[in-house]
C-alpha cells in the first residue's frame, strides 16, 4: 500500500496536489457556494490518515449528517481493505503470503487485485510487476546501510526473484514458484482502495464524490452543476508547484514521479525500479495517467513511467480510455492523443 511503513513515507505518492485539500471552495470559486445556497445541498470533507497516507473525502448531498455517516463507513471500508492488502502489517494474507511464500483461500479482494495486476503486467510486458518487493528491498538497505546503491551482483541475484510469471493463482490459492520472492502491492492496491471507496459512496447515494489517497484520485458528479472537480499537476522540478489543473468528471488519475522518494539529491536512484533490469529508470521525470478506474491510472503510470517517453506513450495510446502525459528530464511534454487540456501554472 505505501512504499514504507507509515511513518516515513507519510507523504507517498503526492505526486497529484488536489486542490480540493487546501479547500475545494478555493479551487471551484464561487460555485460550489452558490449550489450549497440555492439547492440545498451540503458539502462534507474529511480527511483521516489511512493506508500510510493523508486521505481526504468530500461529498455533496443535501442532509450533512447523512453524508457524514456514509464517509464514517467509507473509512471503516478502507481500513477493512488495508487489513487485506497491506504487506507492513504482520497479520495481512499479503504478509502471510511473503513470510512463507504460499496462502490458501486468499480473500476475494486480494484476488481480484492479484489478478488485475497480473494482467496489467502481460499488457505492459512486465514494467509492472507486483513482485518487484525483493529488489525494493535490496536498494533501501544498501542506501540506508552505506549511502550507496547496491551492486550489480547483488541486482542480478534480486532479479532472480523477480517475476510476475513466477506468482501462481490456482483458484483461492496463491504461490511464489522461487524462494525469496514478495509481493507488493504498492502501484495498484490504494488506486484499487480508492476505486472501492468512491462505490461506497455511491452506493450510499452520494452522487457528488471526490476521494484523494496521496495522490492517487478518483471522482463522480460534479463539483458543482457544470463544473468538474479540479486537480492540480505537480510540477516535477518545483516541489509544491503545480504544472497546471486538470479537469475530472468521472474516473481515475495517478501520477508516478522520481521526486517522490530519492535515494539520492541527483534522483538518479529512486522508488521507482524497473522489475525488468533492477534499477531506476533515467528518462521520465513524473508520468500522470486517466484512466476509467484509480486501479489502472496507479499501475499503468508506474509502468508508462519504467517504459520512457515514447514506449509510455504507446502503451497507453494503446489502452481503451486511457491517456497521460509524460514529462522528460530534459523538460518535454510528451502527451496522448486525448490526453485532456490543463490549464496552465
């Protein structure tokens, strides 16, 4: 779910500055207020720390306290899918799964994100690999232990035990084929999270949602009548800056950035590892990614990210309802096709 226990990385993934968490009022003018005023409706945000990371709902309906105990059960919903799919909790099927490289009758959700992220991986010819934890592993004790990265031995003996064809799924039966191996759902399972929590909302009969889990968003309805909710691009190369603000009526957006977690100032090495060569990659500075689902804008901005300008643009030009824009150390904006307009700074 986060890259490290809570603490350290509390911030993980911030890669997206909604502008709803400073004050979705700020962001959306005078509009908001003004449906509040004439139709009668309330607007209830609440942020809590889940999943590693500062989570924020908002929801518009008419009854307030309605609204307020629907997002008591959205987070009561979320902390249920972390005791799922969290690999730092010691207790979690994922943790059960590492420890001894087997688990029987893995709960449903765990399933279904498994097996999302696996067919991710196919499409994306393994630049998303949920397996990827042996190598995270190896470059965060190197770099703690001595300041530099691990060397190339030690990679290509992590690499052994890397691969998403390596993880059986035989039913409500999971497997690692290779000793060592580890999963880690951290590029998909907060978008996957995200997604459940917005059906919460939902499904309660909030028609009007935004939730933001460190970066990953998703959204429906609208902000107010006409309006999309708006979302601030971080800019890569200036910390709390944003690159401009994105429009969203319904779906998800992610973005994967090498300033998120450095293992060095240059950002030569950071958290985001190719699964495929056991170090980072060079090209992109941030990927940010739409997608119909916060599942798939978690994954495939990570693997759009490992791939580089023009292999990410292809995949994702490739992907039904799926666009991005890529920003390049040397500071182009490669985009999609469809790729929505911002509004810059």
């Amino acid at each position: 779910m986060t890259d490290e226990p809570r603490s350290p990385l509390l911030s993980r993934r911030q890669a997206l500055r909604i502008t709803a968490a400073a004050g979705i009022t700020l962001a959306l003018g005078g509009g908001l207020r003004e449906l509040i005023r004439t139709g009668g409706l309330q607007r209830v945000r609440r942020t809590e720390l889940r999943m590693g990371t500062p989570v924020t709902l908002t929801a518009v309906h008419p009854d307030g306290n309605e609204a307020r105990r629907w997002i008591t059960s959205a987070f009561s919903e979320m902390e249920r899918l972390e005791s799922i799919l969290s690999r730092h909790r010691e207790d979690t099927p994922v943790a059960r799964l590492n420890r001894s490289g087997f688990l029987g009758e893995a709960p449903d959700e765990l399933l279904e994100v498994v097996r999302t992220g696996l067919e991710l991986s196919r499409r994306t010819g393994g630049a998303f690999d949920m397996t990827v934890a042996p190598l995270l592993a190896l470059h965060r004790a190197r770099f703690t232990e001595t300041g530099n990265p691990p060397g190339a031995d030690e990679v290509s003996r992590a690499l052994e035990r890397v691969g998403y064809g390596r993880l059986q799924v035989e039913g409500a039966t999971l497997r690692f084929q290779r000793p060592g191996m580890a999963l880690t759902l951290d590029g998909i399972a907060k978008g996957y999270v995200v997604d459940r929590t917005v059906a919460c909302l939902e499904g309660a009969g909030a028609e009007h949602v935004l939730v933001e889990a460190g970066g990953d968003l998703a959204a429906t309805g609208t902000s107010a009548p006409g309006a999309p909710w708006r979302v601030g691009i971080q800019d890569p190369e200036r910390p709390g800056e944003s690159m401009g603000t994105l429009e969203v009526r319904r779906g998800g957006v992610a973005t994967s950035g090498d300033y998120i977690h450095i293992f060095t100032p240059d950002r030569i090495h950071h958290h985001i590892l190719d699964p495929r060569t056991g170090w980072s990659p060079q090209e992109a500075r941030s990927v940010t990614v739409t997608t119909p689902t916060a599942l798939e804008a978690d994954a495939l901005s990570t693997a759009a990210f490992v791939l580089g300008a023009e292999e990410g643009r292809a995949l994702l030009e490739s992907l039904e309802g799926v666009e991005g824009l890529i920003v390049t150390r040397d500071g182009r904006e490669v985009r999609t096709r469809g790729f929505p307009r911002y509004v810059a700074g």
